[in-house]
C-alpha cells in the first residue's frame, strides 16, 4: 500500500526550522477510514477464518470504529453487531445511519449499561440475544491490534523522521508504531481523553501480550484534551482554522486536531529543535466531523 505524505508549509513551523509531514492515513480508504483500516485487518481476518463469522463491538453516535467496522464487516461477510451507547434516538446520526444501511445491526443501551462493557455477566446477556460472536472491545483494540498498526511503516521510510506524533484514544495504534518503528525515531502519543494516565499502562500491557519488548523512546502528551473526549477549545478550532489555511487540508477536533495544537505548543515550549523532522500521522474520523461542524463554527463566529 502506498500512503502519501504531505509537506505542509505552515509558518510557524517554518520560522522554527522545524519540517513537518502530514501521513495521510485519512486517504488509503473512503468508508474505513486511517488507523482504523490497520486496527480492523486481522481482527477481521481471524472472525472470517473462525466458524463464528459473527462481531460485535462498541461505540457512540459518531463512532468512527463502529463506521469502518460496518463496512469491512460487510465487505468480509461478516455478520456486525454495533452496541451504541444511549437510547436509540428519532433521528439517528449519519454515522449511525451509514453503519445500519451497511447491514450493522444496532443495539441502543442505556449509558449506565454500557459502562459494563467489559463485564461477563453484561457479555452473556448479549449473546443470549445475538447468540456467539466475537468480542471486539470499544475502540477496535483487541488483541491484533498491534499486529496491523505496526504495517502503518510499511507505507514509508520512518527513518527520515525524527518525531511521529499521533492521536490516542485507547493507545492500539501507538501500541502498534512503538511496536514497529526504528530505533531513533521519538514516538509522541497525544491524548484525546481527560486523565489518560492510564495510556501508559495499557500500552505497555499491549506490547507485552504481542510479545514485544518496549523499545523505549515514546511518550504521551497528557494534556492536550482541551477539556475531555470530543471537547472543543477556542484554540483549538482557531489552530484547526489555520491549518485548513496554509495547507488545503481538513482535521476533525476528536483526535487529529488536538495532535496539531500539540505539536504547536511542543514548538513554543521549544521542545522541537530546531532542524527536526516530524511526522504527524493523520489518522482519518473525517466521516466523525459531521457531528462537529455545528460545534466548530460557533467557536470561530461565535454563532
Ligand atoms: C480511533 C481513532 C484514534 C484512536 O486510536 P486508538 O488506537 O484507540 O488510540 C485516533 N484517531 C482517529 C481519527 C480515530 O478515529
């Protein structure tokens, strides 16, 4: 797979001397979209070669899991059960919408259930009603998601990199990049959540369930989350604004933007050298940014 990459002229890097790349996971698929086309590949993979050929997960409104597992489920034959978080509403979201007309069967439960989301007796009530069926965690990191996130530098030559920074959400995908990259490249994970102190742990367990050393040489910025998950700064959609500006290309505020306005302020905290090489990955969830323009506007107009 060839992925492009994107040298992006934005002036406050440049007056730095800092270069920086855009990876551009966003274009390898239009329905399963960045990091979630490598989290889902042998997942998917082991469901089609089992005897169940049946999954099912979890997810939000605008889950971008749950959209590119709609789809790679259809496009596999397999048979998806999306758990959505919350009563089913009049008016379902587009994501949920595109997920239903591509065949997902979607199950509403309360916010209350579904914070049992890892919980036995919760797993058996559901397969009383959906019968058996393979178990993928909420974010789509279970336990092949390293596997397929490392093949992300199959696509490029990281060693022209200094830096890679990329979003976390449950911290599969940086689980995988610390798992694959070249030793002297820096990883920097940026936390799409409020109190991810937990990434850590997670990501070190990850690595060691895959039977991989941790390499060293990463970090997770913690404090970039402008407030929680799917949370909207001023600066936040002023930095978004910028960067559509100077480079022609759209982030989403749930992940991606928040790794550009980390970047930034690493840059004024003087924590990019000067002559350093950085790659941002750009993870996808454009189809997410639906729920959000609304949102966006009215941070930037006031409106
Ligand atoms: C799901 C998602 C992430 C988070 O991935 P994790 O593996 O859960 O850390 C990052 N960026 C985008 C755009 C996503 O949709």
């Amino acid at each position: 797979m060839n992925i492009p990459i994107d040298r992006l002229v934005l002036p406050e890097f440049q007056q730095a001397g800092v270069v920086l790349d855009l990876l551009r996971l966003d274009l390898i698929h239009p329905q399963v979209s960045g990091n979630k086309w490598f989290k889902l590949k042998y997942a998917l993979a082991d469901v089609v070669r089992s005897e169940c050929p049946r999954v099912l997960s979890f997810g939000g409104a605008w889950s971008n899991h749950i959209h590119a597992l709609a789809w790679a489920a259809r496009e596999q034959g397999v048979e998806a059960i999306g758990v959505i978080r919350g009563e089913r509403p009049v008016d379902l979201s587009e994501t949920l919408k595109d997920a239903e007309s591509w065949g997902m069967r979607l199950h509403f439960v309360s916010r209350g259930q579904y914070r049992n989301k890892t919980d036995e007796r919760f797993l058996d009530e559901l397969r009383g009603l959906f019968g058996g069926f393979h178990l993928l965690p909420e974010g789509g990191s279970g336990p092949r998601v390293i596997d397929g996130c490392r093949e992300i530098y199959q696509a490029f030559d990281a060693r022209a990199y200094d830096y890679l920074c990329s979003a976390c959400g449950t911290g599969g995908t940086l689980a995988g990049l610390i798992a694959g990259k070249p030793e002297g490249l820096k990883v920097i994970g940026v936390s799409a959540l409020k109190g991810a102190e937990f990434l850590y742990r997670d990501i070190r367990q990850m690595l060691s369930r895959a039977d991989v050393k941790d390499p060293g040489g990463w970090q997770i910025q913690l404090n970039d989350h402008e407030g929680g998950y799917a949370r909207i700064s001023q600066e936040l959609a002023l930095a978004m604004d910028h960067f559509y500006r100077y480079s022609g290309i759209e982030l989403e505020p749930v992940y991606t933007g928040k790794v550009y306005l980390s970047l930034r302020r690493m840059r004024d905290n003087g924590e990019l050298p000067c002559g350093a090489r950085v790659l941002m990955v750009h993870s996808g969830g454009m189809q997410g940014l639906r729920g959000m323009r609304a949102a966006l506007q009215k941070h930037l107009t006031g409106r």
